[in-house]
C-alpha cells in the first residue's frame, strides 16, 4: 500500500495528544510482515516521543490516539483502565436487524493465531449496539464498546448472527456488486472482487479527557472504500 503523509492523518492535535483517522491496511503497531511499516513508526517520525495509548485491528480504519509525552499518555491509560474513554464504531453488517441500544454482554477468551472467541472462563466483555441505516440484506450498526477486548464488536455482532461484511474470520461473507445489481456483467476472464476488501468496521468517534480537564470528542470521516459500500448500498439495496 502506498503510505500516507502522517500529518494528512491527524483530526485533532494539541501540546499533548494527537487523534488521527487511521486507514485500513496499516498496522497500529508493529505486526508480524516483514519490514512492514506501522502507524507508531510513521508518528514517531512525526514526533519522536509518540506512544500509542490504544489499538486498532490491521484492517479497521478510525480515530485513534497518540500521546506526545508521557505524562499524556499515562492520563489516557487510566482513562481506558477505568471505562470513561467514550467509543463509538460504524459497522456493515449482514443481515436486516433493529437494534436499539441493545446490549450483548458476553464474555471473551484471546486464542492463538490472532482468533478469539466466546467463553464463559474469559474476561467480561460489554457491548450496545443500535440501528443507524438498513439497505435489504445489510444493515449499518452503531457498535458502543464499553470493555476493550480483542476482537469484541467482531465476536459480539457474530453471535448476534449479524457478522460484518467481509469478516470471513467470524462468518461475515464477502459482498459482491453481482449479487446487489440484477443486470451487472463481469468481463471475459476476469475474477469479480469483493466491494470492499477488508471486514468493515470504522471506528467513527472517540471521546475523553484532555490534561487540562476539557472534554474531547473526535469524529474520523469514511474512508474511501467504506464510503463507496455505503453508496452502493443505498443505491441497490
């Protein structure tokens, strides 16, 4: 992937914190591809004592924060620690659902090779989960994480038999134009490609508490490819 300009990135910056709008495909930090490039890395390039305070998956984009120094990064930890750090993630989802602030509340045990799963022995893991737009057969989810464990939406959103869109790892299909549009013609010898390429998940806004005891609330815009499913969607769903 050709890497961005960390500034082009950033939603929110001060003496303390930087927020940026991390794209899909770029690790947070670093992952097990050789010499791959990660987000920590182009930050640090950007400003040396950076730290990130939290992670996205490789391939969900969104909002996430950076301490410039540590005595930001240690008031962000403590904020995370504590549950006050306000999440909100945007989620393509199969199936046609109405959620209104609906709670999943299961829990949730790491495994290897970067795969979790629900079990009564992990650690507790809490979810809200309400309807913000449906297309037929999709439905786009406003997901409230109040723990953060691994792979918690993803888990949470599967056992609610709405996996996310291109989320192979926890049911989720790939979307094809083919099967939204009745008249679409694939060229001789061509593989058609999925709509999107990766699991779509956004992590949309992030709230929490500057230094100086302001309140902060960052918004990160769609990228791109999520943008496009979401038009496509509209359109032919």
């Amino acid at each position: 992937m050709k890497l961005p300009a960390f500034s082009d990135l950033i939603v929110f910056e001060n003496d303390d914190f930087i927020v940026v709008n991390k794209p899909p495909f770029l690790s947070t930090l670093e992952d097990r591809s050789y010499n791959a490039t990660n987000l920590l890395t182009l930050a640090r390039q950007y400003h040396e004592d950076a730290q990130a305070c939290h992670r996205l998956d490789k391939e969900t984009s969104g909002c996430l924060a950076i301490a410039k120094n540590p005595e930001a990064y240690r008031h962000l930890s403590m904020q995370f620690e504590n549950r006050q750090v306000q999440k909100i993630y945007h989620a393509v989802a199969w199936g046609s659902y109405d959620f209104d602030n609906l709670l999943v509340d299961r829990a949730i045990q790491p495994g290897l090779k970067g795969i979790a799963k629900l079990a009564y022995k992990g650690k507790s893991a809490q979810t809200y989960f309400t309807t913000l737009e449906k297309f037929g057969r999709h439905t786009l989810v406003e997901c409230k994480p109040i723990t953060g464990r691994m792979h918690q939406i993803r888990l949470h959103l599967a056992y609610l038999k709405a996996s996310i869109v291109q989320d192979e790892l926890y049911g989720g299909e790939p979307l094809f134009l083919s099967s939204l549009k009745r008249k679409f013609n694939l060229a001789k010898d061509t593989e058609e490609q999925p709509v999107i390429k990766r699991f779509a998940l956004h992590s949309y806004q992030l709230g929490f508490t500057l230094l100086n005891g302001e309140p902060l609330l960052v918004t990160a815009e769609y990228p791109k490819d999520f943008e496009v499913l979401l038009k496509l969607l509209r359109k032919n769903g």
